[in-house]
C-alpha cells in the first residue's frame, strides 16, 4: 500500500510539473512535452487491480433449451439465478442455438460464470431497451440500465454466444437513444467468438481489465464506450450509419487511472464516416495497432468532445495500421504514430495482466 501511494504522488508531481513548463516562459515545445507523455504513459503498470485468482475446472453444468424436455432451464436469467451466491468454483451455463428474448444480469456476488452457446449468430441473447425507457420506478433507465446483458461478477467468461439490443438506430443527435448490448462491470472477464449488436453506445466496456478474442461488435455512435482496461484482439468493429459516428469513447479522467483500449490485429468497416474515437475523459487512452481500416474513418481520426483542452492530455495513437482509412498524414496533430518503443506497452496481453487470469484457449 505504501508503495502504491508514492507511487501516485511520484505520478502527480511529475505530471503537474510538466503542466506547469508550458504554462512558462521556458523553451519547451508542445511536441517534446507530449512525447515525455508518450514516455511517461508507457513505462509503469497499467494496473493496480487485485490478484489474479481465476478458476478454469468445473464443478457445475447447467443447460439452457428453447425445449424444456431437452435443458435444465428455458431462460439464461433462470439458469443464473440457480447459481449459489458467493460460488467458488466455475459454472457453465450450455446455451443452445435460438433466440432468447430477456434481459439479463449476473450479480457482483457471483463469480466464475460461462456462458457457451453454439454459435455467436445461432444463440443470441437480445432486449430493446433504451436509456430513455421509462422503467419500473417511474424514471428513465439511463444508460447504464439498458443493458441487454449486465455483467457485474469477476471472472466472466463468454464463447460463441451473441448479444444484442433491437432498438432501432436513432436519427443523428437524437437524445436518450443509447442502447446497450452488454454492459461488463467486473474485473477479468473474457469474451471469445462472440457478437455484440447494436446502434448507439453498443458495447459498454465500463469497468474492469476485458479480453476480446475474434468478437464482432457492431454500432453507429460510441458503439465501444467506458472506462475498462481492456485488450481486443483479431476483433471486426463494422459501424452502421449514414451519418457521422466515432467507434471509441474512453473516459479515463486521470492521469493515476491505468485503464484504456488496445485494438491489434482488428478489422474496421461499414458504412458513414467514423473517428475512430472520442474523447469522452479527459485523458481518453486508445490505441490501433496492425489494424485495417476501411475509408469509413475521417482523415483527422479523433475527436477532442468540444474541448480542445483534452488535445494536451488524451493519448491516442496508430501503430503500423493498413487500409485506406489508416493514412497517418491527415489525422489530427495531438495523435501519434506510435514507434515500437512506444507501442509495445499496448500489444500484448501484458496490457490487461492476461497472462495472469486468462484461460490458454
């Protein structure tokens, strides 16, 4: 514990000291300040989470069936809450091919879950639920609460299974229309062959160190948004629009916050023109590297959220990306292309600790 608070205030004089050499008269430009942030950001840990105490055997099989005769459970909701609270070891959930319309929540008391369906576009889970949706308390559920599926417990794993929120794609500047698939608000928590489909704020990657292997995601508007650690590898992010959208919204707001989103070896196509991200926090953290990027996203690349403060502070950065959307030469100047040097800390596991908590395959 100690460590870890010198640490921070090692981080907070450093970083106030170099605000302050711009604010002077002293010789340093912009560009040097912003590669001593480059340095700065790639150095140290970029977690401080707990241990890693992940649990792969399983002691526990459950099947979800459309047919009653064929499966312990008709729903996934019912089979979750057969799950005792506080379980110490791993329970998969079978989810068999078919459409299950309902919402769903795994509780923060309730670790070691899988979900395993038969395929990403042959078990699907979906709502239609917006975050201006009246709900059961009189009041609009917001963002957070429009969840198709809510992931609140560590240690969450998901293969070949799909989630999707129906509402249809708002018209541009439409208010309250966030629609999200699934919302993961946890810590390790593993995503592999899976689809998540949606319009605006598809994918809220809220809290928490995520790993995202070959999954489709597909939005309009912010489609992979919040403020989680996590490392999306081999992923298609396809954006659906005829206006304009962004694919990223980070919201990391301190420099002391080691979280942040790493694209490697992805795929970005679609229709509209697209940042590849926004900056929702002030120190909005995303990087693409080996990444193709179709001629959907806008020359500039980025977008600073109406505050050109955030252009000091984010970190946004392209490592070796392909494709007519991938060009360095038009994108904004407060972005970098990245050296080796100054990519590696993004394109590996060792972004999200994986090695620690993640299964082999």
């Amino acid at each position: 514990m100690m460590f870890t608070v010198m640490l921070n205030l090692f981080f907070l004089i450093l970083f106030f000291k170099n605000t302050k050499s711009l604010e002077s008269n002293e010789l340093v430009t912009i560009e040097e300040e912003h590669q001593n942030w480059v340095k700065l950001v790639g150095s140290f840990n970029h977690s401080f989470f707990q241990k890693a105490d992940n649990k792969f055997e399983p002691c526990l099989a459950i099947k979800v069936h459309k047919n009653p005769n064929l499966g312990d459970f008709v729903s996934v909701q019912k089979a979750i809450n057969s799950i005792p609270l506080g379980n110490r070891c791993r329970a998969v959930i079978l989810v068999s091919k078919g459409i299950y319309r309902e919402k769903v929540n795994i509780p923060v008391n309730m670790a070691y879950v899988t979900l395993v369906g038969e395929g990403a576009d042959k078990t699907i889970i979906e709502w239609d639920d917006t975050a201006d949706r009246i709900g059961k308390d009189g009041k609009p559920l917001g963002t957070y609460a429009s969840a198709t599926v809510a992931v609140n417990s560590p240690y969450f794993i998901a293969k070949k299974i799909g989630f999707k929120n129906k509402a249809p794609s708002p018209p541009s500047g439409a208010e309250g229309k966030q629609a999200v698939a699934l919302r993961i608000t946890a810590d390790m928590a593993a995503f592999i062959h899976c689809n998540f489909i949606g319009a605006q704020d598809t994918l809220y990657d809220h809290i928490g160190r995520h790993y995202f292997k070959c999954c489709y995601i597909q939005g309009s508007v912010d489609f992979i948004f919040g403020n989680g650690l996590s490392y999306y590898d081999s992923c298609h992010l396809h954006a659906k629009t005829d206006s304009i959208g962004a694919l990223t919204a980070q919201k990391r707001e301190s420099p002391l916050e080691k979280t942040g989103f790493s694209f490697v070896n992805c795929k970005v196509t679609g229709s509209g023109v697209h940042y590849l991200g926004r900056a929702w926090g002030t120190f909005s953290r995303v990087v693409f590297a080996y990444t193709y990027m179709d001629k959907i996203i806008t020359s500039g690349g980025w977008c600073n959220w109406g505050d050109k403060n955030r252009e000091k502070t984010v970190f946004y950065g392209q490592y070796k990306c392909m494709g007519p959307g991938a060009d360095f030469e038009g994108r904004v100047s407060w972005s970098r292309e990245l050296t080796l040097q100054e990519a590696k800390p993004f394109i590996s596991l060792n972004f999200i600790d994986g090695y620690d908590w993640l299964p082999e395959s």
